[in-house]
C-alpha cells in the first residue's frame, strides 16, 4: 500500500510566504513616510526631468529592428548547439546547419532589397513597409 505524499512542508512553505509578504506590506504601511510635494506625482526617470508627452507612436522600423535582433540570435544559439554536437551528428548534421544559414541569409537579403534596413528617407515613388 502506497503512503500519500507529504504535503504539510508545502503547506508551511506556502502560509510563510504569506506571512512574509503581509507582514512586509504592514510594516512598510506603518512606518513608511507619507508626503506630498509637486514633485511626488511626476514621474522619474534617472533624474532627468521628462519633456513633452511619452505616449508616441514609433516607428514600424523600430519593431523590425527588434524582431532582427530576436531572431538571429536565436540563429546563433542553433548554430551553437550544432558546434557543440558537430562530431556527433556528422555530415548530414553539417548539411543540415549550412542549409539553415542559407535559409537565414536568403531571408536577410530578401528584407534588404525590400528595404527594412534603410533607415534613410525614402523618395515618395519608392517601396515602402511603412504603407498600410
């Protein structure tokens, strides 16, 4: 007959945690100072005083450049797994690897001529991500 686990460590584990975090947010509540000045409200940002409104669209361009970023680098995390299995998967695993490469580099070229890299001003009769 199979004993049930032990679930009490966990239980205890859970009401400390509980404890911690209402007895932190008590104490916090009573000795914390509370004052309003004008510069209370405003926001703060590395001491440097905000100017004009935060909330502006950006750019589509911005976004690509991100989603450049998260996928090579996830390029390069497959290609570091293949270099640290290469003697073990052998040919087939090199094949593999420069057809991935080939794939990525078609895709890059293929973001290039459709202009997501140019930053520059573009003519008005030019192709354009930005249209909708």
């Amino acid at each position: 007959m199979e004993q049930p686990p032990v679930l009490w460590p966990l239980v205890l584990y859970f009401a400390a945690v509980v404890f911690l975090v209402a007895a932190m947010i008590g104490i916090s509540s009573l000795l914390g100072q509370r004052h309003a000045k004008k510069a209370t409200y405003q926001p703060f940002e590395s001491g440097i005083v905000t100017v004009g409104y935060a909330r502006f669209r950006f750019p589509a361009k911005f976004y690509l450049v991100a989603m450049f970023f998260v996928i090579f680098d996830l390029e390069a995390v497959f290609i570091f797994a293949w270099a640290i299995a290469y003697r073990d998967v052998g040919w087939s695993g090199y094949i593999e690897v420069v057809v991935f490469i080939a794939i990525l580099l078609a895709a890059l070229v293929y973001l290039w001529r459709l202009g997501a890299l140019d930053w520059a001003p573009r003519s008005s009769g030019a192709r354009s991500l930005d249209r909708g």
